[in-house]
C-alpha cells in the first residue's frame, strides 16, 4: 500500500512468507531502480548463521542490518527501529532507493507504523508477578492482549520468556503515551504470497538443500562458542537439532517453518500490503510496471 502522501522519501518495502523469493526480486528491483537493500529478516542479524537463515546474497547489492550480533545477543524490534532510521535516511542522501525487505512482520510494522515504545520503562512490580507464570501462560496472556504481535513472533520469541514479558508489559502501558507516530516515509508495500501448499513444497526443498549445504556442520561449529540457550540458536534451523541430528529433528524443523509461515502470512496481511501471487506468470512484469510508476512519481 502507497502512503498517502508525495512529500516524503520513498522507501520501497518487499515482505511475504518464507521461501517466497523475496529477496532475489529486491535484488532485481536494486538494480532497476539504483536501490540498496535493507534485510528485514530477524533471523540473519545473527553472524555466524548462514547457511540456516539463507544468507545468499550476491556480492555485487549492497544489504544492510545482516551480520550485525552475536548469537549470544539478544535483538530488540526497539533495536531495529533506532538501527535502520540513520540507514534510511543515508541512503536516501546518497541518492538512492531503499528497499526494505524481508518476512519479519514487527520489523516492518515498526518502521511503517512507528511507536513510541522506547519510553516504557521496565516495571518491576509488573515483573515480579509475570515471571511467576509458565511459559504457557505468558503466551496465553499475550495472545489475549495482543493477537496480532503474538502471531509476528518467531519460535525464539515466542519461547523466551523474558521478550514475552516485556511485550506484555509494552502492550500494558502503551495506551499511557502517545502510541503512533507519522510515518517517515512515502512507501510502497508489497507482498509475494502463494497458497500453503506451493509455500510449503517451497520449504521443504529449501529444508533439503541448506541440509545439502552443511547445515549440521555449520551448527556444529557455532556450538564451539555458542550455547542452545543463546538467542541465536534458540530459534528456527538451529533449535530443532539440540537433541540430536536426525529424522525427527529435520521433521520437527519442516513443521516449524511451516508454522512460520503461517504466521507470517497472518501478520502480514495486517499490514495491508498490495499483494502479488507468485504462481501468477505475469506477475514479475505487473509489479515492476507498479514499482516504476510509483518511483517516477513526484
């Protein structure tokens, strides 16, 4: 969806489901139109992490907020807010599109929908009671106060009790301040969506061809300075293997990016993005004319 108004910088956002093919139309679409890609994936911000978050990115397109912590650090939708603002804006000041991309729905919403969430303090009182809860309740809690954040969370999320308790605890005390901003940006949002069941055969190729490419070895090696309760590996393609590498463990990871991708597409359309189905043949020409009418535009 295109804000309403022209004034503004343009920023040009590609979100959809995992294994849509996001990011090789943003690296067309760079091309085209002199862009530079920002990932909104909150998976590859984990160095280290690559061959189970599909980081394939050519050389050649410059993409920012990819390799940016540890898998010991945790990583804030707040975080990602204050990093890519300064982003946006240099890339606007040297002249080109930025193009955000990726099927993190909280990491879009917070830069098309800002809030002023950064001002809520932690409230220990709140706390002391909240982390009296199991794991289950404090899902329960969030769902019922907050359904369309519960479902943009990833499997690290959504198992971590300390990010389920400041969410809750957000979602709280928000009404107490100003909640929105304006939006910075004249964008153009634009989905890739196809049915679950061309989603999930997409997933179930990718499963096989990252396991192809040395996904164990890869989390083998991470393990050396990492631990499974580190936030990088407390989630989807890393968690799945901490009680071994086998069958089950590949099952349990096809069903958890299947999940994921169910949430994603639930988040997404939250957004009311401008979709386009990716087993429409004509769709890569309609959303390039879309693109290129709307950059040409004052």
């Amino acid at each position: 969806m295109l804000s309403n108004s022209v004034s503004m910088p343009k920023l040009l956002i590609i979100s959809g489901p995992t294994a849509t093919g996001k990011t090789a139309l943003a690296i067309k679409l760079a091309k085209k139109f002199n862009g530079e890609l920002i990932s909104a994936d909150s998976r590859q911000i984990y160095q280290g992490l690559d061959i189970g978050t599909g980081k394939d990115h050519p050389t050649n397109i410059k993409i920012h907020l990819i390799d940016i912590i540890k898998p010991s650090e945790a990583f804030s939708v707040a975080q990602y807010q204050r990093l890519v603002e300064p982003i946006i804006r240099s890339i606007h000041q040297n002249g080109k599109l930025p193009i955000l991309v990726g099927g993190s729905g909280q990491y879009i919403n917070a830069i098309i929908n800002p809030q002023e969430t950064f001002s809520i303090k932690p409230n220990n009182f709140l706390r002391f009671f909240l982390n009296k809860f199991s794991l289950k309740t404090l899902q329960f809690t969030l769902k019922t106060l907050d359904f369309k954040t519960f479902n943009s969370l990833n499997n690290s999320d959504i198992n971590n009790p300390h990010r389920l308790i400041r969410k809750i605890e957000i979602k709280l005390y928000s009404s107490k301040i100003k909640t929105t901003l304006s939006p910075h940006y004249q964008f153009l949002h634009l989905s890739l969506t196809a049915s679950n069941q061309v989603l999930f055969s997409k997933i179930n190729q990718r499963v096989k061809n990252r396991l192809d490419s040395g996904l164990f070895t890869e989390i083998k090696n991470l393990l050396k300075k990492y631990r499974w309760s580190d936030p990088g590996l407390n989630t989807l393609a890393y968690k799945e293997f901490k009680t071994g590498f086998n069958q089950s463990n590949i099952a349990q990871w096809i069903t958890d990016e299947h999940n994921y991708a169910r949430r994603q597409k639930t988040y997404l359309r939250l957004l009311k993005p401008t979709y386009f189905e990716i087993t429409n043949p004509d769709y890569p020409t309609n959303l390039m004319a879309l693109v290129a009418k709307w950059y040409n535009s004052s």
